[in-house]
C-alpha cells in the first residue's frame, strides 16, 4: 500500500516538475507564451495520463498487457499533445 502511495507522490511531483520548466521559460523569456488555460490544459493531461498508467500498474497482471496498454496511453497522449502544439491533423480541437 505504500509503494502505491510513494508512485501517486511521484506522479504528482513529476506533473509539477515538468510544468515548471514552461513556467520558468514564460518568466525568463518571450519565446514561451503560456497562458494560465496552457498550464491546465497541459496539467490534465500530464496527470491523466499519469493516472491511467499507475491503473493498469495496479489492475493488469500480465506483463505484455501492461506494456500494450501503456504504450497506447503514451500514443494517445502525444498524439493529443501535438495536436494542440501544432495542429498536426487540422482538426478545430487545436485552435486556429
């Protein structure tokens, strides 16, 4: 139970880890333009995605199960991520 605690702290702390370095660069420089809705949009994701892999962690048994699954969790989520980036599908979920 605790290891399971210790990998929840992990996620929240990278989560927070990672958003700092956009954080950082909009303080520092112009080049990066985040705006309050980048920081949760990128939040959610980051956490979600870190939230769906500790599931499978916890409910799937079989290795080559957990590795599939988590390897689609991770296609999805820079999949999702480069949409928003750059609109690499054109879909209106990216912005104009």
């Amino acid at each position: 139970m605790i290891t399971q605690n210790k990998r929840l702290t992990g996620i929240l702390l990278a989560v927070a880890t990672l958003l700092l370095i956009p954080f950082i660069g909009t303080l520092v420089s112009t080049e990066v333009n985040w705006g309050i809705f980048d920081f949760i949009v990128a939040g959610i994701l980051l956490l979600g995605t870190g939230l769906m892999v500790e599931f499978v962690l916890r409910k799937v048994r079989k290795p080559e199960y957990r590795i599939a699954f988590i390897a689609a969790i991770l296609l999805i989520l820079f999949l999702v991520w480069a949409e928003l980036a750059v609109g690499l599908f054109g879909t209106p979920f990216a912005g104009s």
